[in-house]
C-alpha cells in the first residue's frame, strides 16, 4: 500500500463544489477558453458528452434562480475564473446574473451533443472574438484539461498540478488498512468537508429548495408541528438519528441541486456523492460522542470506498451515484457500529443486493429523494451486517469474494447499461 499516492488520490478527488459538477464543468471549460481568449466572447461553440447534457438540464445553477447549460455559460464566460475550478462561478453576484441574462441574449451559446465523444464526461468549448479563437477541452474527470496535458507531454514538462492522479486501488482491503493505519493529520480535510456538507443542509433548513424534503424532515424530527399531516409523518419518523441522518442528507442535496451558493466537498466529481458519504457517518459519529480519530478513519473508509468503486465505474454512467456514495456510508457506518472488515464486506453485499438497479435520469431536485433512499439503505445495510445478516453467493450478483461482487455491479453500470442510457436521453430530450 502506497499512503503517499492514496492520500494523493484523495485529496483530488475531495475538493469542494459550488452548483452541480456538470454544468459546473462546462463553466470551467468555457472559462478556461475564454481566458486563452483574453477577452469576452462574441461567439461560443460547445460539445457535450451525452451524461454531461443530461445531469445539467434540470439542475439548479447557483444565485440565477434558473437551469441548464445556456445561463452556466453565459456566466462562464462573463465572471468564470479556472483557477477557482469547480467553484468557477464563485464570484457570481445579483449583478453579474443580470449582465450574464443580457450577454446570453447577445451571444446565445451553441450547444450540442457529441455523440462519438471519446469520453462519458467530456466538453470541448471554442470561443470566438474578432476572427480570432480559442478552445479548451475537459475529458475523463470534470477538472482535467486534456489539451493542455498533451502539450506539457509534448514538451516533456512534468506537472503534478495539472496531470490527475492515477493511482489505481487494488481491492476493498486496501482501502480498509489505509482507512486504519493512515496519519490523521493526512485525512484531516475530511472532518472539514462533512462539516461543509452540514453547513448546506442547515442552509436548506432555512429557505425554500427543491421539493423542500430535507425541511420537512427537519420540522417533523424536531416536532415543530402545524398541521395534521406533520403529526402523521412523526409518528411515523420521530425525533431519531435516523430521520436526522435522512433530513440532513437530502437537505444538502435540496439546497444544491436548487442552485443555492454554498460549497459543498463532492467525491469523485459530485457534490451529492460527497454528501451522501459524509453526512450520515459524521453525524453517527456526532450522536454517539465518537473521538475525532473514530470519526476521521469512518470517514476516510467512507469516502475512499467511494473512490474505490468509481475507479472501474466511471465518473458518469446510467447508475445512480448515491447507490455507490451509500455504500460508501455503509461501510463507514459499518466501522462505527463496531464492525470490521468481515462486517463491511457484509454492509456492502447488503448495499449491492438493494438498489444497485437505481438509474441516473440526470441532476435535478427529485435527486434528494435518490439520495434519502440511498442513505436510509446504506443504515439498514450496515445494522444487518453487524447481526451477520448479508446477501449471499446465491443472490443476484453477490458473490463470495468482495471484490468481484463489487466489479460485478460496476460492470452492469459501465457496459450493461449504455442502452439505457441513451433511453433515458432520449426520453429527457423528447417530452411533450
């Protein structure tokens, strides 16, 4: 086991996020383009992967109070700046909103599918100024400028900061020793990313976001009861660490599929991943007086689980990210209920075995209700595990060995699923 190139590893892949990493991403592009530029754009041309398109159709960009790609462009191209990553748009202000409205009207992006793209997450944006023009391409992961690698290989220039990392995790006991052994002080930031996710579901408390889940959880636990269907959803939740974990979760996810600027840590390139893998272990943690290095090493698990999976997974497929971000919590969960590896291959049978079916149909606010079935799966999987009760060899896609089980669900999310994928396309692109 190489700490060094794991702790790597995490420290790209949990980085914070304001807004949906999709559109976010074609933001940074269109940005990146627009700084080769060196001026404002009077023409911008873009190509998306088709899961690029999908998870930003009906997603919420931050402080517009709008949706989609064409308003996530306009601002890129107007207040973006790269060097702020998948926080491109964190300048955005009331007033560069409105002139972002305007430009938009002036200068309508073009955008399209790439059907041949080389990648499942891939933008490729070309800005145009006086007869003169520049372009930028993201492909593999939402950050990785792809152009500007090949000519830094090209120059035989190494830079750490721009190349992703690679490191590739062999197996779930890997990923456990590390998750055990590793210096605190490594994974610190992990603490801070839960407490970031905190901050937006209690953000969501306070406002009106999305379908408003995560409030209604928080009133009906803290039974602040106006009505008569409040008191029915109490007795049905109550004042638990349950509904707290459920509220929580798909409160952060409200807030930011809504469009609300707050930050939160994302894993492997989604903010709802990094919620749903945070949130339900630290506040598990929290209930139980859990010391920072329980909480630290259920976190890491958590989050490096996450890694591990998305690795053969891929950033974007027709599979629901909270399924993998869940069975991140699982494990996690799993460490702080007092299990052990045993007992968190257990938990991710378990996980496997419920909701490995669950599709993507694209980011947007009915996400939080994906979320919450992922994470109340992920304590239910977990609490089974800690009695020995899993998912067995005869089942479905389960097999004996861990890690094949979980290469058997990536499988069927990678390669058996591109069919529906382009359904599920097809469908969000032909409504009535």
């Amino acid at each position: 086991m190489k700490t060094n190139d794991i702790v790597s590893l995490l420290r790209q892949e949990v980085v914070p996020a304001i807004g949906c990493t999709e559109p976010m991403c074609v933001a940074l592009c269109v940005a990146r383009a627009k700084e080769k530029l060196g001026t404002e754009p009077d023409a911008i041309n873009i190509e998306v992967s088709k899961n690029i398109y999908k998870n930003a159709m009906g997603v919420g960009i931050p402080c517009t109070g709008m949706s989609g790609l064409p308003i996530a462009v306009a601002l890129g191209a107007t207040i973006g700046k790269s060097e702020y990553m998948l926080e491109v748009l964190r300048d955005t202000t009331p007033e560069a909103v409105e002139y972002a409205k305007q430009y938009m009207q002036r200068v309508p992006p073009h955008i399209i599918i790439a059907h041949d793209a080389p990648d499942m997450l891939y933008v490729h944006a070309v800005t145009g100024s006086n007869g003169r023009t520049a372009e930028a391409t993201i492909q593999g992961s939402h950050t990785c400028f792809v152009d500007e690698l090949e000519r830094l290989e090209d120059a035989n220039i190494s830079s750490a900061a721009s190349q992703p990392a690679n490191y590739q995790i062999s197996n779930l006991r890997e990923v456990y020793e590390f998750a055990l052994n590793v210096p605190l002080q490594e994974v610190a930031f992990l603490l801070e990313g839960a407490k970031m996710n905190m901050a937006a579901a209690e953000k969501s408390f306070m406002g009106s976001y999305g379908h408003g889940l995560g409030r209604l959880l928080h009133t009906v636990s803290n039974q602040h009861l106006t009505n008569s269907s409040h008191t029915q959803m109490s007795n049905i939740f109550g004042d638990t660490l349950f509904t707290k974990i459920l509220c929580y979760t798909c409160g952060a996810c409200d807030a930011r599929m809504s469009g609300a600027m707050v930050p939160v840590m994302s894993n492997s390139g989604s903010g709802n991943q990094g919620i749903s893998c945070s949130i339900p272990v630290y506040l598990y943690a929290l209930e139980h007086n859990m010391d920072e290095e329980q909480t630290l090493r259920a976190l890491t698990l958590s989050n490096l689980t996450v890694v591990y999976i998305k690795q053969s997974l891929g950033r974007l497929s027709a599979l629901c990210g909270c399924v993998v971000a869940a069975t991140g919590s699982a494990a996690g969960l799993t460490y702080l209920m007092g299990g052990q590896y045993d007992e968190v291959t257990f938990a991710i049978k378990n996980m496997i075995a419920n909701i490995s079916g669950m599709i993507c149909d694209g980011a947007k606010p009915a996400c939080a209700l994906k979320v919450t079935s992922g994470v109340a799966t992920a304590v239910l999987s977990a609490s089974m595990a800690m009695h020995h009760s899993f998912a067995e060899a005869t089942e479905g896609i389960v097999e004996d060995d861990i890690d094949r089980t979980i290469h058997n669900l990536t499988r069927i999310g990678h390669d058996g699923m591109c069919q529906t994928d382009d359904l599920i396309i097809d469908i969000m692109t032909h409504k009535e």
